[in-house]
C-alpha cells in the first residue's frame, strides 16, 4: 500500500469527503512512481496537502513562489527521471507555472500539475480569488482532467485513484511532458480536530516505476541503404539515456563516420567507459562547431547524409550548415524536431522507432562502411583544433573560456553542471572539449529561456545530484525568488557578470542605436548583497587564481556559495573573435 492507513473518522464531518478524495488521487501518483511534491502555500489547496501528511512515501517541499517552485520540480524531474507533482491553490497561482510548463512539455521532463480550484457553482459568478482554469495550459500539457467536486463514494475514490496512476504513466510514456489535474474543492476545507481520518479504500499494491519494457525493432525497409557512404550522426539536447551513448558510439564506428555530440547530448564526457569498439578509433567529435567555421573543412566535411537523435543543435552555426542534406530523425516522441524542414526533402525520413534499439540493430549488421578517410578527416580536424585551443589560450587574455576548461576539469566525476541559456551554454559548446570522467550537463533548451535558472539548479541538486551552476547575471537575476533556496545548494553556482545581455554582443543587433539601453540591459546591481539577504555566502572574482580557489572553496566547502566572476566584456568579444579568425585561417585537413 502506497499511503499510510490514516485511523477512523467521525461520521458527518463533510471536510473529510475532499480530504479522502484527494488522497485516493495522490495514492495513485505514488503506485505510479511520484515521490515529490512540490507546494506552494494557499487555503483552498488545504484538503490536497492534508492528504498529502497521510503520504509518508512523499516527500513534501514548500516553496513560496509558483514560478520557482514549478522551475525546482522541473530541475528535481529532469535529475531524478521520474514525475514530480505540483501543488497551488486556486487564482493566478497556477498561472506562475506556466513558464516551467512550456520548458517540461518542450523538453519532455514528467510533471504532475494539481491546481486547486473553486467548485462548479462558484465559477463565472465573480467569486474572489476565482477564474477560469479549464485547460489552462492549453496544448502544453499531455492531457488535462476536471473530475469535478469531491464526492463521498468508494466508486469516485477507485476513479481518482485510477487518475492519479494514469497522470503519472502518461507524463512520462511515450511523449513525455506535463499533465494538468484540476481539483475543484468545497468547504469546509478544514476538518475538526476531534475527527479522524477512516481506513483507505482498498487499493491496488504499489506497482512503481520503471517497469521494464521489452523493446522489439524491425528495421524499415531501404534504410540501410540511406546510410552507405559520407554520413554524420548528430546527436542534440536531450538524446535518450542510458545505454544510448555507447550505442549510438558502437553504430558510427561500425558505419565509419563522425557521431557530433552536443554538449547536452550525454556523450561528451565519460559517456560509454570502457566501450569496445574493437580497435576503430571513437567518432565521437565535440569541437563541430569551429571545424564548420573553417569554410575548406566545412566544404571538404559535409555529409551526404545525416542521422540525428534528440532535438535541433544548439549552435546556429552548425544549423546554417546542416540544412538541404538528406536527414533521418529518430524521434520516438514525435516531436518533429526539424526546424529546418529537411524531412520535406527527398531520401529524408521520420523514425519513431527506440533510439538504442536502432543503433544496436543497425550496428549488428551495418551497410559497407565509408572510405576510413571520411572519418579520418574529422578526426584530424578535431584533433588540429584541440592543439590550436591549447595553443591560443595559453596566451589570450583571461576570460569565460579558460574558465570553462578549468570547471570541465575540476567538477568530481559522475556530478552535474547546469549550464544557463544565452552566452553561457554557447561558450560551454565551444570550449568544453572532452574528458574521460563522467560528467551529467544539464541545460533548459526546451524554449531555451533565461528564467527559473536558481530554482532548476536547486532542483537538481534536491534529486541527488550535486550540480554546479554556470549562469550569467541576467539570467541569475531573473531568478531572484530562487535565492530563497540556493542555500540547499550541494555546489556553487557561478555568475559571469559580463554587464548585461552579452549575446548580443556576437549578434546583428549589436551596434543598432540604443543598443546598450534596449539590447545589453546591463544591471548594475550587487550580487553579494543579493546574496547576503539570502543568507548565502558570496566571493568576487576578476583572475585565474582567485576564480581557482573560489571554486575549490565551492566543492569541497560549506553549501551555498555564490561565486560572482567579473568578467571584462570587450576583452572577452575579442579573444572570441580573434579564436575564430584563426580557426577560418586554419589547415584542418590535409
């Protein structure tokens, strides 16, 4: 049995109808493997946590803000793979969600969001803290369910029960993302003190989560025949784990070509240890990115065909570069992640087919390999351009990319990192490079926003995963509510203050007039008082070897720690610049 067997109630005690009611729905999500709920404080959502209390399975998380809590739940979702519910009250608190809903539901991060709600009769009649919530997400959630006002039978607790237990399957079945349950709840919404809770319904046991699922696959006819030849694999943000790394690794060996692993990708470091490729060299290419701004290895290295996993790249270079070639997208969530509308072209197709499955069967009994000199070009490009990296930083003016180096190297193997949108996750693309040690990188790209970077990355840290942060100031300050729960923090997080929007700094609207007032936005606010009121600790830093100390104070140090690097944007622009004309001037090949 899922939740505790609460003791008898007294009869006529009509707080009690809703009380039993949302325990059944919750008893549900636990036999379908929830284990957090996250709540914000109101009145009318009092039955739903009171049930909650009866739940010794479910962890409970207060957290004021709705946006900072739906961000925490995503971040708690994503580190922990298995649903999170949400819990607010009625009015424009489930409103706040919204944000970490688009993100959940682009992403397909399993989320279970109960809103408490006004009954029926009071809807429409200008009730105080009363609006309409009926799909209130509108297509971003999964599914939506009203099953209306608590109703004192066993056959309506069987059906909430039922409820609870399809929310949570559907949420992260074959189209992961969020599902919306609304709860319409009548007063009385506090029982007496001198009642008691009855015995539960019987129930179904608890059957978890995770069930394992045997996958069976028949490869399309024809599609080994789109892989002959100069293809490249590119694997984004969100490509399936785990098993998949050492897969989709295995399958480029054996077809003789490049697997391009996006940062968020999973297969940059420590991605397949110990991996047997029986002595072909790893396809596994990261610097992408710089060997397509080389216009000789971008002409010489473009593919005739390009296999691609999990969503669209996260550089516009490479997606400038990518469009017009024959693609085959394996999307089992049928995302159609295609912005380029390559699937329109002819040899294109759409495969919603298990990732892993795919690359194992493809591997077992590939098409003729390409000529080893396909493969053997991207590997000379990428290891060319990890020496000139080497070489240009050793003498370049300190900046956000020997920072990245040095992270890369220090975070403790198998620990996070959560890259923030913006200039952030593009600067991490470039100079990330590569290791041998595990590394989980964590990153909102679902609608790639600036908010809910704190309480994501406090999220994180709450599954079980200690997790650095790498953020810029605005998206740090954007986030402000999440100060309130960075002290949990397990790692520090980091903020490039840069002075402001600093992409747009690399962007055609850099120049326009009033670009520094409408575009950059700089913030002159100071961090370490932000810090101080939440009761955080705090280090600025401008140079290689205070940032090195800060961050070994970071994670071998007390929790909680802010660490402000002060960043010199004009310098930073320029060793970019000039990283990439030497790139363009660059013998990549040959």
């Amino acid at each position: 049995m899922s939740a505790a067997s609460p003791p008898s109630a007294a009869d006529g005690d009509p707080a009690w109808v809703g009380v039993r009611w949302c325990l059944a729905l919750l008893d549900g999500l636990l036999a379908s493997g929830v284990r957090h709920l996250v709540l914000s404080p109101g009145s009318r959502s009092t039955p739903v946590l009171l049930a909650a209390q009866q739940c010794p399975a479910l962890t409970l998380t207060p957290i004021l803000d709705e946006r900072s809590a739906a961000f925490y739940a995503l971040g708690l979702a994503r580190a922990g793979a298995r649903p999170v519910a949400l819990l607010a009250t009625s009015g424009s608190a489930p409103a706040h969600w919204y944000p970490a809903v688009m993100e959940a539901s682009e992403a397909g991060v399993p989320l279970v969001l109960l809103s408490a709600d006004r009954p029926p009769e009071l809807r429409g009649w200008g009730a105080n803290q009363t609006t309409d919530q009926t799909r209130l997400f509108g297509a971003q959630v999964r599914e939506f369910h009203d099953p209306g006002a608590p109703v004192d039978t066993a056959a309506a607790r069987r059906a909430l029960h039922a409820l609870g237990r399809r929310a949570a399957a559907v949420s992260q079945g074959r189209r992961p993302g969020p599902v919306h349950i609304n709860l319409p709840l009548r007063e009385p919404l506090v029982p007496r003190t001198d009642c008691t809770l009855p015995d539960p319904d019987p129930r179904p046991g608890d059957d978890g989560a995770g069930d394992g699922v045997t996958v069976s696959l028949t490869l399309p006819p024809g599609l080994k025949a789109r892989l002959r030849g100069r293809g490249l694999i590119y694997c984004g943000p969100d490509s399936p784990r785990p098993g998949f790394p050492a897969a989709v690794l295995r399958l480029g060996a054996a077809l003789g070509v490049p697997v391009l692993a996006d940062p968020l990708s999973g297969l940059r470091f420590g991605a397949a240890p110990g991996l047997d490729l029986s002595g072909a060299a790893s396809p596994r290419i990261t610097r992408y990115k710089s060997i397509v701004r080389n216009a000789a290895a971008a002409a010489a290295l473009r593919p005739d065909w390009v296999l691609r996993y999990g969503r669209a790249p996260v550089s516009k270079t490479v997606l400038e570069w990518l469009p017009g070639l024959p693609t085959i997208l394996v999307d089992p969530a049928e995302r159609w992640s295609d912005p380029a509308h390559d699937l329109a072209r002819e040899g294109s197709v759409h495969l919603a087919l298990d990732p892993s499955a795919l690359c194992n069967a493809l591997a077992a009994d590939p098409p003729a390999p390409a000529d080893p000199a396909w493969l053997g070009h991207w590997t000379q490009a990428e290891e060319r351009l990890a020496a000139l990296t080497t070489d240009y930083l050793a003498t370049a003016p300190w900046c956000e990319a020997h920072l990245i180096r040095d992270l890369v190297a220090a975070l403790p193997a198998g620990e996070g990192l959560l890259c923030a949108n913006s200039l952030p996750i593009r600067q991490f693309e470039t100079w990330s490079g590569t290791r041998e040690a595990p590394l989980k990188v964590f990153g909102n790209r679902g609608v790639s926003g600036i908010d809910g970077q704190l309480s994501t990355l406090a999220g994180l840290n709450a599954a079980g995963v200690p997790t650095t942060g790498l953020l810029g100031d605005l998206s740090f300050l954007h986030d402000l509510s999440g100060l309130l729960l960075a002290a949990r923090l397990d790692r520090p997080c980091i903020v490039l203050n840069n002075g402001g929007g600093r992409i747009f700094d690399y962007l055609p609207q850099h120049g326009l007039p009033d670009f520094e007032r409408l575009w950059r936005t700089p913030r002159p606010v100071a961090i370490d008082a932000l810090a101080d009121a939440g009761g955080l600790r705090h280090r600025r830093v401008a140079a290689s070897t205070g940032w090195r100390e800060a961050l070994a104070e970071g994670l071998t140090g007390a929790p909680g720690l802010i660490i402000e690097v002060m960043i010199d944007a004009d310098q930073s622009r320029e060793v970019h610049l000039a990283f990439r004309r030497r790139v363009a001037a660059a013998t990549l090949i040959g």
